[in-house]
C-alpha cells in the first residue's frame, strides 16, 4: 500500500518551505507556529488564493457556484484527521500521483511556473493551518 | 507524461462534442441566431476589407482570390496547415499575414487586431457548416506531436495539463464554468466575458494563466502546433464561425 511505504518518510526542506514529515496518510504536526483562523480559513477555500471552490462543493459556504469536479468537502471534517488534511492540502500527489488536486504547499517538480508565481508554493504554512481548521468545523 | 500522451495518442476517442453543446441555452440561442450573433459584426467587417486594396501592390483580398465564398470555401477545415514547398505550420491568422506582407506589401496585422479577427472570422465563416479535416503527415507530424505533448503536459503552479479538464472533466462545473472538450471548431469566437471577438490564441492563453503557467505568445509556434493537435482532436466536428461564448 502507497501509505505505508511513505510511512515516517521525511520531505527535504526547500528553502521557502516549512520542513514536514508524513506518517502514515497525514502530516501530524502542525506547519505554523500560531494556531489557525477558521473565518481566514472560510476566507480562503472561496477566494483567489485558495479557491478550493473551483472543483469542490462546500454547501456551507453558501457560495452560489461551485465545481463538481472533486468530491464536496461538506462533513470532511469528521472524515479526516488534521494530519490527513494537511497532507491532502499540502501535497495530495503523494496520495494519488494522477490527482487533479493541485498541491498547495509546494515549488519543486512544476515547470512553467508563471513569473508570478515561480518558487512560491499556493498558500502560506499559516493558510494552510487556516484552511484545516476550517475543514474541521464541517462536521 | 509520455507514457501517458502514448496511450491516450491511441485509445479510439469517441465522437466529439463542440463547446456549444456545453454551453447554456442563452449562449447557444444567440449563437444561432445571425442577426443577435455580436460575432456576424467582425464577419461584415471582414467582408469589408477583403475587398479593400492594401499595400505597395494596391491590390485587396478580392483582386487575386475573387468572390471569397467560393474560393475559401473549406480553406479553414484544412488549417493549421504547412506549404507545400515546406515552411513554417500556418494556422489561418498566419496565411492571412503571409498574403498581406508577400502578397499585398502591406504590414502584417497584428494578432488580435480588429482587421486581423475580421478577416479571419471572415475567412472562417466560408466553411460553417463545414467538418474539420486537418490531415496529419509526414510534413506536419513533428507540430503535432509538439502539441499533443503540450496537451499532456503538468505545468503551472496548479499543476494541470489541458487533458485533465478537457478529456477527464468536460461536462463537469470549475466554479460556473461548464468544461468543455475544448475544440476550437468556433473561433474566433464572440466571448460575452470579452465585450469582444477574440482569437482562439487569446482563449489558449487564458487556460495557461487559469492554471499560473508562463503564457506563450498568441501567434507562436507552440500555440500553433497544439492548434493543429486539437484540430486533429476537432475532427468531423462542424466549423462554427464565429461562435459565442460566455
């Protein structure tokens, strides 16, 4: 199985990039030092940065439109654990090498990166952290 | 990726389906309807200056090709297209501005210019109706290999390659979006979003901003050599010139 192969594997730090270690299907700890914001985090899943909402239905939200391209996030919250959100958020390639699912705590392995964008990963260490926990309000 | 780009290069791919048929019932109504298609004004325009003399020559489209209806019926079913005495690969813009600057001594129009979108749409429209037919050989296999690994290709921060919204998701929702197949079979194209006509270069780019990759220029090869991919994708589909689309 994929998971546990990557059991206790750490990831090598990139220099803009927080180091993280995946146990299992999650990444434990958390990546920021301050806890998160869950209405940054409900900022974010709609908004330009994160724009989760492009491919995911969150009902809770009450965003009119939303994709359908992934499943709707709406109860992820007690499906998964913190760690297994933030590795799916960080870097869901691990999971599933063919994911649409973009990893948004990442800059190695892209290429043609837009200049604006080049060697920065989607979202922050904190925004990431935001995100989680809003997740883990929909219950 | 070329694993991948090998096989999919191979799998029988189902009939296709123009971008109009995922599009809504207001879009598709105005489409249809040629006195409400805001695209018909660049075709009018076009007609315009096909017969307007240009260049040192002073001669006008209409001096050496006649009556356009007749003599570019069918013309864009066969484009992106190399010469046959070699070349570079030409997708319509580009034959267009090779007549002006060879032809006509006049300068090359620029890409997305209104006379530029005119004359193609005007050019494009000679073949509604018509089904793609782009034929892949010896001359152009190279362009289309290049764009068919285009299309297969990761990039950007999001990390997507066009086959995975458009083969993967069509018909599924991006946000309000309905995904389509991706064909560029309409263009160009009146895009409500636009206010305007636009190339299907200028649509091509926008799916390299959408997922934050460095965007190619509009007239380049890279853009031309998957134009010519994805007519071989289109084929059979019907020309629509000039769709519209939201």
């Amino acid at each position: 199985m994929l998971f546990a192969a990557m059991a206790g594997h750490a990831v090598a730090a990139t220099p803009a990039l927080v180091p993280y270690r995946i146990e299992g299907d999650a990444i434990p700890a958390s990546l920021a030092p301050d806890p998160g914001d869950p209405l940054r985090g409900r900022e974010l899943i709609s908004g330009r940065d994160g724009n989760c909402l492009l491919c995911h239905a969150v009902a809770e939200t009450g965003v009119r439109f939303m994709g359908d391209i992934a499943p709707p996030l709406s109860g992820v919250g007690a499906r998964l654990s913190e760690g297994q959100l933030r590795l799916r958020i960080v870097d869901s390639s691990r999971l599933n090498p063919e994911t649409v699912m973009p990893s948004y705590y990442k800059v190695d392995g892209l290429v043609r990166v837009a200049p604006a964008w080049r060697g920065k990963p989607v979202l922050t260490a904190q925004q990431i952290e935001d995100v989680i926990v809003y997740l883990k309000t929909l219950k | 990726m070329l694993t991948l780009s090998a096989v999919a290069a191979e799998a029988p791919r189902p009939q296709p389906k123009s971008g109009i048929e995922y599009a809504g019932g207001d879009v598709r109504a105005l489409q249809a309807d040629d006195f409400g298609n805001p695209g018909m004004l660049w075709v009018a325009r076009g007609e315009k200056l096909w017969s307007a003399p240009a260049g040192r020559s002073g001669k006008s489209c209409a001096g050496c090709h006649r009556d356009a209806p007749t003599t570019m019926k069918g013309v864009a079913t066969r484009y992106p297209r190399r010469d046959v005495g070699g070349g570079e690969l030409l997708n319509l813009e580009g034959r267009i501005n090779q007549c002006r600057e060879q032809r006509q001594g006049a300068d090359v129009l620029r890409y997305e210019s209104e006379e530029l979108l005119a004359l193609t749409a005007y050019v494009a429209h000679q073949s509604r109706g018509m089904p793609v037919n782009v034929e892949i050989n010896d001359a152009n296999r190279v362009n289309f290999e290049r764009g068919r690994d285009t299309y297969y290709r990761r990039q950007g921060q999001m990390n997507l390659a066009c086959t995975h919204c458009h083969e993967q998701n069509a018909g599924r929702k991006l946000l309000a979006d309905t995904i389509s197949e991706g064909h560029g079979n309409a263009y160009p194209v009146y895009r409500l979003e636009w206010q305007s006509a636009g190339s299907l270069h200028r649509r091509l780019r926008a799916c390299f901003f959408g997922v934050r990759a460095e965007q190619p220029a509009a007239g380049s090869a890279e853009l031309v050599d998957l134009e010519l991919y994805l007519a071989s994708r289109a084929r059979g589909l019907q020309v629509e010139t000039p769709g519209v689309r939201r």
